[in-house]
C-alpha cells in the first residue's frame, strides 16, 4: 500500500470486492443500461424491486455500478455508504459473518 498510487481511501473496498470473487458470490457487473436496483441476495443488478428487504436503492446502485466499474471517484459520505452495503452483502453470503472493525481502525489511522 506503501507504494500504491490507487485511492487508499476505496482499499478496504477493493479488498471485500476482490475477495468475493475468491468466495464465490462477486456481484455482477453492470451493463450499459442502469438498472435502478441492486439485488444483495442475488448479487445483480435488476429492474425490478426483490421481493425482500436485501436491495441497494436508485443513489446507492448507481454507487456501487460507478464503483464496479472502476471509478474510483467517490467521495466520503458515498465510500461510507458503499462500505456499508458491502458489509451487508458479506453478511448475506457468510454465515456468522459480523460486522467488519477493521474500517474503523483504518478511519481513525488516515483520518
């Protein structure tokens, strides 16, 4: 990290992303129309909203669809947002997951 010229500020993002795709259940990426919703349980993006509570909104999807794709220009309030949809969606996928704490200690380390 030391020597990364990436965004510090998204690794603990890139990191819960990338590790998904190690676990199994990375997130479809987007296609070229937005679709207005983010199915957590299923993983993809849809038009319609799921018949349960596990889906992203209109503002968060299109969050998390500019974050899937590679832009990594999101400001504070949408990478804490974004984080926090991302620790969702682990919790849905890992049984006995939790909440992560590591975000915590990185917030109070980079201020």
């Amino acid at each position: 990290l030391d020597g990364s010229s990436e965004n510090l500020a998204l690794a603990p993002h890139n990191f819960l992303l990338e590790l998904s795709r190690y676990l199994g259940f990375y997130p479809e990426l987007p296609s070229m129309e937005a679709l207005p919703y983010f199915d957590l349980l299923a993983g993809q993006f849809t038009g319609s909203i799921p018949q349960h509570p596990h889906y992203t909104a209109a503002e968060e999807t299109q969050l998390l669809a500019t974050f899937l794709t590679g832009n990594t220009n999101i400001n504070r309030q949408g990478r804490e947002l974004l984080l926090n949809r991302l620790t969702e969606f682990y919790q849905i996928h890992i049984e006995g997951f939790g909440s992560l704490k590591s975000h915590h200690v990185l917030k109070e380390v980079l201020g």
